[in-house]
C-alpha cells in the first residue's frame, strides 16, 4: 500500500454518519424555482442538520470554520493517532499533513451525512506554492472526487494551480473573489466550476471606514459579476457558476434571487425562513444604488462592480499563453496597467494587513488607493487571505501541541 492509499484508507476510518433525510420544503422551493442553488456555510453538523432541507446539495467550509471545530477538541484523538503516520517528515510538513488529513477527514463526515457535495480548502501555506496547490488539491480529489470541491485562493499563483488542477479534472470552488473584474479573471484564466463574491465583507468596508452607508455595494458586486460570468464562461467547455458567498442578512436572500448558488450561514438561513414570505422572483440584471462620499468616489469603490476593458484583454491574453509563474502572472498584469490588482507590499504593509484583520482600516491604506496602486477588492482578498491564516496557524497549533 502506497502513502496516498494509506492516508485515504486512515481518514475513512470509522465513519459511520448516519445520512440526514431533509425534508421538503416550498420556501427554499421558491427560491430553487428563481434559478438559486443552496449551500449551507457551515462545518458544524449539529447546526447543519437542525437547518438541512430536500432543496440544499452542499456545504461549504473554510480554514476558520473549520479551525472552529478542531478547537472544540473532538479531533485530539484523531490528531494523536495520524502522529505515527507522519513521523518521518520534517516537522513543518508534519504538522501541514495532518492538517490535511483532518479537512478530509470532515469533509467525508459531511460528504457522508449530508449526501452533498463539500468545499475542502487549502491550507494557507499553499497559497504561493503551485507545487503543493497541485498537490494537496489532487489528493483531496483522490480521496472523495464525487463529492469534494477543492478551494483554492485569490492568488497569481492560485490562478494557475486551479487551472492545472481543472484540467486534471478537479472540481474547483475558486475563492476569496470581491469584484467582477477579479471574476472576469478567473472565469477566463481559471475556468472553475465555481467562483465567489464575499458581499458582506464590502458593505462593511465601505461602511466601517466611512466611505458610504455599505449598502448595495456588495449586492452590486454580485449582480455584476452573475452577468459577466455567465457570459464569458458560456465560451469555456463547462458553465462557471456564480456564489454569493456567505450572507450576511436574510435580507439578501430576496435582493440576490436567481444568482447562481448562495452559501447561507445557518443563522441567515433560518432566519430568512421565519421573516420572509418565500415568493422569490430572480433578481438578475437589478440595479441597486450605492451611497458613496466623495472620499469613496476617489479611492476606486467602483471597482468592486464596474469592469475595465483592459481586464477582459489581459484574462484572455493569460488563457491563451499561460504564465509559468504566479510572478510572471503578475508581471505581465502590472503591463498591460492592471497593478492594482497584484500589487507588490513592503513588509511593514504585509504586518498591517494582517493587524487591520478582515475588513481593512482605509486610513492605513488611502493614499495608495487614492493613487491606484492598489484596489479596495484587492485589499479585500489579500485581508481575507491573512484572516484565514491566522486561523489556520491557531489550527496548526493545537496539532502542535498534540504531537510534539
């Protein structure tokens, strides 16, 4: 028996979830009918199944969710046995293996139980990496390729990784995606089976930093990239499907009807339930306005919707010659005038990224906003991605401490 048999022979192991029956139901049958697919964005399966229904195929997690269900321990056991398998790897790829292994380990547990398909993420490590994108991603597919849908980051890197790993034939949920123009990118380079817009995180941005009162902008995103994506991916061999990724009020269950899929936190979901009537109609091609300041206005906060023609050329001209590199990549965006898009940081920016925490502060970043080094929806993904690293690492401690 090979390593990789072994290691898919270990994280099977003693599964035995009983699968979950969801019964029907004709409010998410409304919104099924207004050509929305539902995902639950959870790893708890408690919570999942008190809100699992006939209409829902899929959940979702990420590196904090499922941080969040390592730290509540039920997992030290299963950490402390995959430390004999491990033992002859350096220590940092130990502690990145099992990582691995227990993100497989409860994406079958969902796989299992819900019947649906699952989003298993990368670790944060592999973000720059395309030698462990391919790697880590390939494997995931080994282990459950019916049911597990690989995430991979916004990244130079990351654009490349995923297309390899499609053309292998990996289910592919590309993410940490704030705009159309970073859509219109992966659509074209990446060509995922899935791709996101992360809405509730921009109205925050926008409204934290006093840039407007945050509202229609995130919705705004979606509806323009639903267009684009839709449009663009109709040319690429499969569709690309378009998720209004994790939202934040039920409110938007209704503003965003007929987007392509929703990944609904449990307590959103429920409570569009109790508060809405269920009669949806697709919202597609609505327009919604955005309150901006002037301060906005200046600093780029249309281009979470809005798309500039030279992004449309340069994702083409990216697919048809690809980059060996996420730094070619990136090279060759910043001349075709696209910088913004992957700009470089100086360490001091990198350590201030990471302490603004997931919506950026716009006084730490104005005057390269204003100047147009950089973009908000960059920001957004690069804050995004050192979110999710910060949990990963409280993740990869707690392995630590189990087998060290």
């Amino acid at each position: 028996m090979d390593y990789r048999d072994k290691i898919r022979e270990f994280v099977n192991e003693g599964i035995d979830e009983k699968k979950v029956a969801g019964r029907e139901d004709r409010f998410w049958q409304s919104l099924r009918k207004a050509g929305t697919t539902l995902w639950l964005d959870t790893g708890d399966i408690e919570e999942a199944e008190a809100n699992w229904t006939a209409e829902m195929s899929a959940l979702t997690t990420n590196n904090t969710l499922l941080n969040n269900e390592i730290q509540k321990g039920i997992y030290d056991s299963f950490i402390e046995k995959a430390k004999s398998i491990v033992k002859a790897m350096p220590e940092e790829d130990r502690v990145k293996e099992i990582a691995f292994m227990l993100n497989a380990r409860h994406g079958l547990r969902l796989a299992k139980r819900f019947g649906g398909f699952v989003s298993v993420e990368l670790h944060t490590d592999t973000a720059h990496d395309i030698d462990a994108i391919l790697s880590y991603g390939l494997r995931f597919n080994d282990i459950c390729p019916d049911n597990f849908i690989v995430k991979v980051p916004l990244t130079a890197t990351g654009l490349l990784g995923a297309r390899m790993l499609k053309d292998a034939g990996v289910k592919i949920n590309f993410t940490l995606e704030f705009s159309a123009r970073q859509n219109v990118l992966v659509t074209l380079i990446t060509r995922p089976d899935y791709l996101n817009v992360f809405l509730g995180r921009i109205g925050a941005y926008i409204a934290n930093n006093g840039l407007g009162d945050g509202s229609g902008a995130g919705e705004m995103a979606v509806l323009s990239s639903q267009g684009w994506v839709t449009s663009l991916s109709a040319s690429n061999p499969w569709p690309t499907r378009l998720i209004a990724a994790s939202l934040r009020n039920y409110q938007q269950l209704d503003l965003l009807a007929g987007t392509d899929v929703y990944t609904m936190p449990p307590k959103v979901a429920a409570a569009g339930r109790t508060q809405l009537p269920g009669q949806f109609i697709s919202r597609r091609g609505t327009i919604y306005p955005v309150q901006m300041t002037g301060e906005g206005r200046k600093s780029g906060l249309e281009k979470f919707w809005e798309v500039e023609p030279g992004v449309v050329e340069f994702g083409r001209s990216v697919a048809a010659n690809l980059p060996s590199s996420g730094a070619e990549l990136a090279a060759r965006a910043g001349k075709a005038g696209l910088t913004d898009m992957f700009p470089e940081l100086s360490g001091e920016e990198v350590q201030m990224i990471e302490a603004d925490g997931k919506i950026p502060v716009y006084s730490h970043w104005k005057d390269r906003l204003v100047s147009g080094s950089i973009a908000p929806d960059t920001l957004l993904t690069l804050a995004g991605l050192a979110s999710f690293t910060t949990d990963q690492r409280a993740l990869d401690e707690r392995i630590k401490r189990i087998i060290f």
